[in-house]
C-alpha cells in the first residue's frame, strides 16, 4: 500500500523507504501484543504499556545501533510526529477498512458509520484521494451490513 498510494499523500517530498520501515515496525510489536480493536479505548489504553515492553524486548536482542533506530520508528509511527509516521498511520487505519469490506461477517456489526468515521477521519489531511476511498469503502461496507448506518 505505501508504494502504490504514495502519490496521493499531501507530502509528496516522503521518505518511501522509512515508510516501509516503520510499518512493519510497527507490526512486528502487535505481532507479540496483538493488534487492540479500535474501538475500545480502554482496552486500547492498556494495550500501551504491553506494546511498549515488547517493542523494548524485541529490539533489545539488536545490536545497539539497530535497537535505537527500531525503537526510534516505533516511537515516532506512536506520536505520529513526522509525515513518513503519519503517512504510515493512515495506511495503516484503511487497510482494516478494506479488509472489512472484503471479509467481514454482517453478523457481528455493532459500530457504526459515524463510529468509523470519526476514528479515521485523519486520513483527510494526509492523503484527500485516499479519504475519499475510504468513505467509498465504508458506503459498501454500510450497504452489505457490516457497519451501522448512522
């Protein structure tokens, strides 16, 4: 997804590269915690400091030079505080998106599309082409019953 929407984000001068890094950084740390459901906030706050022990440990067993940049990415994809980390967020929030609509079960809708939107919306400013796409999405998922629509 970072190679193919780049073009689309609003920063046009991205580090693609440090992108990818930090993506899968990322991932590597919810690998060992596992990925928290958006839409708990608390289990989402007490997923923190799981996440943060772990991104601790995995990158401890590096050599001290890789241990500071993975643990650097890691920090800076959770403060968002650069454009590579915000680009990164965004793709990282239409992803589940997507994959909602391609396999979600209608069975276990409890949220709701304004749920949805709320919680992505910050995709807007980083990437407009890519919002978009993903208000398209969040229609289909609405008419095939995987969101509430309201």
């Amino acid at each position: 997804m970072a190679l193919l929407f780049k073009d689309y984000c609003v920063d046009k001068e991205l580090d693609l590269f440090k992108v990818i890094k930090i993506l899968l950084i990322h991932d590597i740390v919810e690998v060992y915690t596992g990925d928290t459901f958006l839409f708990n906030q608390a289990l989402r706050e007490q997923a923190k400091p799981s996440e943060a022990l772990a991104a601790n440990q995995i990158f401890g067993l590096l050599p001290a030079e890789q241990n500071q940049e993975f643990l650097s990415l890691w920090h800076e994809f959770e403060a968002r505080t650069t454009a590579e980390a915000r680009y990164a967020a965004a793709l990282d929030n239409l992803q589940p998106i997507l994959n909602h609509l391609l396999s979600g079960n209608p069975q276990q809708t409890q949220i709701s599309k304004s749920e949805v939107i709320a919680k992505k919306e910050f995709i807007k400013q980083i990437a407009p082409e890519l919002w978009t796409l993903a208000l398209q999405l969040i229609d289909e998922s609405v008419a095939k019953g995987l969101f509430l629509d309201h």
